[in-house]
C-alpha cells in the first residue's frame, strides 16, 4: 500500500501526535508521518519524533523579525517533503492565508467541541456553563477563519451532570485519538 507523506504541527504534549504515530504503524494506514514541526523548543511531541525515528524541526516565533518570515523559514524547511496532507494537532498558531494557499485542501485541524459551536478556546468551560448535554470533538479543513473550514469528522461526548472541565476534556481527548487517524485515512484514500 501507498504511504503518502504528512506533517504534523504540534506546540505541546502531542497526544493527538502519538495516536497518528499509532495509526501510521499499521501497514494498512494510507500514511506515513514525515515531518514534525513545532513552534514550541520545548514541546513534549518533540521526543516523540526522536523516539519514532521521524525528523522533526522547531521554530521559535520571537527568533524572526515577524510571521511572514516565521512561517516563510516553516514553507522552505517542509517543503522537500511534499507533503500530502498536513495535520494541526494541538499547533497554536494561526496560520495566514498566504500559508494555507501553498497547500489549498490539505490543511486539517482538530477541535476540541462539536463545529460550529465553541470556536476559539475554553470549549469545555463553555459547554458545561451552557448546560449543554453533548459535547465532542471535530476533524476540519483549515481556511483564514478561525475552527471555520469544512468538517470532515466530528465525534459526540455525553456531558454527565458531575462533568468538570478535566473531566469533559478527558473524554473528548479520548475521541480526538479515534477520529483524527480516521480522518487522515479518510482523505488520504480520496
């Protein structure tokens, strides 16, 4: 089977990162993780590229006279891996318009509530003040608005009474590690 080349984009833990290391394992994942980049020196993610033999390139943000060249140096660095596809797990940055149009349809993100409700942060705060019953997680398309792109997948969550913040961000996590290899598989095999 084909293993087309992906990117993954991280600023942290990289949990999201290990599940699509997982997948990519399979012999019948249509993927395969060629580079990992992080805008963050000292994102956990990071080790795991090192341990899983994947290169791995950071940037810090402050190291560049503004974004445009940060994410210029990010274009011309990934560039010699002809990336397929293009995964924001957990990046924290926002990527411009210039940035998305060098890889129109093959920028996706995953959102920790149920698109169109709860863009931006704090998700699980908000969809336990508004006493909503479900939550979950979305698998998108990333365009120039912000968690606004076309949804590929989305997973609900059951919010039970005694759900804290932690609590819900648990469960949701739990999802995100399901959905987005299946999203990956999914447009991969388009």
């Amino acid at each position: 089977m084909t293993k087309y080349p992906i990117g993954v984009f991280i600023s942290g833990r990289g949990s999201n990162l290990k599940s699509i290391i997982n997948a990519c394992s399979e012999l019948s994942f249509p993927g395969k993780i060629s580079i990992i980049f992080s805008d963050n020196p000292d994102a956990k993610g990071i080790e795991l590229a090192y341990e899983n033999n994947i290169d791995a390139i950071s940037l810090d943000v402050n190291d560049f006279k503004d974004k445009n060249d940060f994410e210029e140096e990010i274009l011309k660095l990934i560039e010699p891996y002809n990336l397929k596809l293009v995964c924001l797990a957990g990046y924290m940055k926002i990527l411009s318009k210039r940035f998305i149009d060098k890889f129109p349809g093959k920028i996706i993100n995953i959102h920790p509530s149920l698109l169109p409700k709860y863009k931006g942060l704090d998700t699980h705060r908000r969809a336990i003040e508004n006493k909503d019953s479900v939550s979950g997680c979305t698998v998108h398309y990333v365009n120039e608005n912000l968690d606004d792109g076309e949804i590929v997948v989305q997973k609900e969550v059951k919010i039970d009474s005694n759900d804290t913040e932690l609590t819900l961000a648990d469960k949701v996590l739990k999802e995100e590690h399901l959905i987005y290899p299946e999203a990956i598989k999914l447009l991969l095999k388009k």
